[in-house]
C-alpha cells in the first residue's frame, strides 16, 4: 500500500506567494522522497467556500479575551464546518504537512481556526502533523485566539514545528517547557523557487518595483499612510529613471496591490508603465527572473528573487521582512518605514547589484529548508518522528 502525504496550505490566496510556498515545499519533499516510489503526495486547500458561515457567526460574537461565549462558540463552528471539511479532505493520508506562509498567528486572516481545526482532525483520525517553515507572527497570553491556537500546537500529533523566522516566540511562549516535539529555524522552502520551477535569472537591465496595497503598512500599525505610500512609488520611479534605469511594476497577484496605481500617476502627472500582474505562481517566478534588482514590499518577491540570486530590497511593514533580511546576512537592505527615502532605497538597490550574495552563506541558508524536510520525511518512514 502506498503512503500519502497530503501538503495543507492557501491555494485560495491571490497572493501568489504561499502557492510558491507550497510548491517549493512539495518538490522538495518530492527529492526526499525519490528513493521511495510507493508515496503519493495531494494537496489540500485550508481555506474553503463555507467559511463564509463561520466568519459570519464569529463578527456576531464580541471578542471578549478569555470569555466562554467565545471559546464555546468557537467550539461549536469548529467542529461543524472546518472539522468535517478537512475530515473529507484527509482520508487514506498517513502525514499531513502545514505548509507557511504566516500560519502560526491570531490578528489576521483567521489562521488560528485553520490550524486549530486540522489538528484536532489530524488527532481524531490519528495522522501525523508538521508545521514546515511557518511564519510565527505574535503572541498573547491574553486572547482566547492566541491560546486556543498554542494548546492545538502542543498537541502530541504535531510531530515537528519549524518556522522561517520568530523561533524564539515559537519555542518560549507557543510551545510549553518539556513537550519534546522536534522544533527547529529554517529557510523558507521558496528559497528553492528557482530549482523547483526550473527557472534561471535572465540576466536582465531592469530594476523590478513590487507595488503593495496602500493601507498595508497602517493595517500592521506602522504610521505610514495610503497616500505616503504613492508618494514613496513615485519617488522611487522618478528616482530610478533620474540615474537612467528601466524599470517595471508588478505584483505578487493580490489585486489589492494595484490600487496605488492611481495615486500614484497623479503625483508624478504623466503616464507610467502598466503593471504585471501574475495570474499563476509560475509566471510569478518569471516575472522576477527578468530583473537585475528588485525593490519590493511583499516577502515572497523578496524570497524568490533571493532563489533566483537577484538582488533584492525590501520595503517592511512586517518584522518578518526584517528577520528574513537578517537571515541572508543584508539587515540593511530591509527598511523599515522610518527609514523610507527613495535615494537611499536606490543607493541600495544599486549597491546591492555589484555585491550580489554571500555564495558560501546563501548555500548553508537554503541547505537549511531541504536538510530539515530530509530530516522530518526519513524520520516519518522510520517511524521515529
């Protein structure tokens, strides 16, 4: 009988970074798995059309931190929409990988009823869990999500958590003192874009600047404004094509992320390039190819250009972006919204395209994501995870 390992991630995002994500991981656990031809592998979107039910029931109830109105109520939709979704979903699986994106947070996106009902799923029908190089994004011993979340985490089925950057909330407030789950920092598996898409650097002329929606940077309570954020665009353009570089605009496919485009043409008061926008996760890996640098709000534009050896500046309005430039050894190409100036954002973009990588570092970097998933399937057939 073959096994089946079934990857859990958000096929349903417009934001075509978490399919990178999950495709990237996917083919590297294919590589893990090539000396064994009896596993199958099939996917499994988190996020479902019924939801919509539940998102309803849950605006109705106050988030009252810590009340049992809405641990109950969150019992209750839990357990009759998510939970039979994924009990279908799952059937004949022997290993269940939760793939990231920022999976392991509260605030946003109701990730914490995703992850909380695939893992009580996974307990029932007893299959094995892992958590692969997931975004850790918060903590608070306060919020009925938050907690509800770290008890799904320290879970026995949850054999193996490792995250892309915040190990240190992972390890001391989500997991508790003793539980001897494997835990571990890696790479995000979309360092391997390039290998897994079988797609190289064009050795481009072009300076790639990746929009991002308006309101994002308000939204994760930085103080920088819809408008601010036109304004650093066009700054940036006017600055790119002042020192006689092409450039061109694009996505990660989050429509949302064009709707600075109007703003911005009234600022500069003169047309402006159209935008590629990627309808599939593949043409968003040859969109990045074609640049010499890029400058870039979106993490995954980041990550993939960082596959694809271009260099790449990054635009923060999430500590995750600072931690992954932290990671690939450039802090100072990663900038957060105090530090905006669109000279300055140039200086290092060019700046960026004549020192390149450390080659030596980036190869320990990215050995990290494929030697974990090694570790975590051989352990898996061995039984021992």
């Amino acid at each position: 009988m073959k096994n089946k390992i079934c990857f859990a991630g958000l096929l349903s995002e417009s934001n075509l970074g978490d399919r990178v994500i999950l495709k990237s991981t996917w083919g590297l656990y294919q590589q893990a798995a090539k000396s064994y031809p009896d596993t199958d592998f099939c996917l499994l979107n988190l996020q479902f059309e019924k939801l919509t039910i539940p998102q309803r029931a849950f605006r109705k109830v106050r988030y009252l931190t810590g009340t049992y109105l809405q641990a109950k109520s969150y019992e209750e939709i839990e357990r009759n929409e998510l939970r039979l979704h994924y009990k279908r979903q799952l059937a004949n699986v022997n290993l269940i990988v939760l793939v990231g994106g920022g999976l392991i947070k509260y605030k946003h996106q109701n990730m914490y009823q995703y992850l909380t009902a695939i893992i009580n799923t996974a307990e029932e029908l007893d299959i094995p869990l892992v958590i692969n190089g997931a975004g850790v994004e918060g903590y608070s011993s306060s919020d009925a999500r938050c907690q509800l979340l770290k008890t799904s985490l320290n879970k026995e089925i949850v054999k193996s958590i490792t995250t892309r950057d915040d190990f240190d909330t992972l390890t001391q407030c989500y997991i508790n003192q003793g539980n001897d789950k494997h835990l571990a920092k890696v790479a995000d598996s979309a360092v391997f874009a390039n290998e897994v898409y079988d797609i190289q650097a064009q050795s481009g002329k072009v300076f790639g600047i990746g929009l991002v929606r308006g309101n994002i940077f308000d939204d994760y309570e930085k103080s920088f404004s819809f408008a601010q954020s036109a304004e650093l665009y066009a700054q940036i353009i006017s600055e790119v094509e002042r020192r006689g570089h092409s450039y061109q605009l694009f996505t990660n496919g989050y429509p949302g992320d064009s709707d600075l485009l109007a703003l911005i043409k009234e600022k500069l008061n003169r047309p402006i390039l159209s935008v590629i926008e990627p309808q599939h996760d593949k043409e968003l890996v040859n969109t990045l190819a074609q640049f010499s640098s890029v400058i870039a709000a979106r993490l995954h534009a980041n990550i993939i250009s960082y596959s694809l050896n271009i260099p790449t500046i990054g635009l923060v309005w999430n500590d995750k972006l600072k931690m992954f430039g932290k990671e690939i050894g450039h802090p100072e190409r990663f900038l957060s919204c105090e530090e905006f100036d669109a000279k300055h954002i140039v200086d290092l973009a060019e700046q960026a395209m004549v020192q390149g990588y450390n080659q030596n570092q980036r190869q320990q970097y990215r050995a990290s994501a494929k030697n974990n998933i090694n570790y975590v399937f051989n352990a898996w057939q061995n039984a021992t995870l």
